[in-house]
C-alpha cells in the first residue's frame, strides 16, 4: 500500500494482518512528487518481485 501518512499505513497494515493478510507492504509517498514515481516502482518490485499491475485509487 502506498500512502502520504506513515502512521495511517502502519495502522491499515496491522488491521488486514489481524484479518488474515498473509503479507502487507507499506511505503509512505505523497503521490503529488510525481517524479517519485520509480523509486515507488523500484521500492515495490524489491519487495515483491515481479509486479503484473497496479491497482491506484
């Protein structure tokens, strides 16, 4: 998950683990450095591997 609030992000995280999320992964952005946008792809392909898509909304 991507998010401007690190603390909002960690909180999310730990309630979809409570629920039964295998893996939960948080990177912290704020999505208007738009020139962030591949060290946001760098940071998400180091901990997961290969991506297929991504969902934003």
């Amino acid at each position: 998950m991507v998010g401007h609030h690190p603390d909002k992000l960690a909180a999310v995280a730990d309630d979809l683990q409570a629920r039964g999320a295998g893996r939960v992964e948080t990177f912290s952005l704020d999505l208007t450095e738009i020139d962030r946008d591949q060290e946001l792809l760098a940071k998400a392909t180091e901990a997961l591997g290969r991506l297929d898509a991504a969902l934003i909304a």
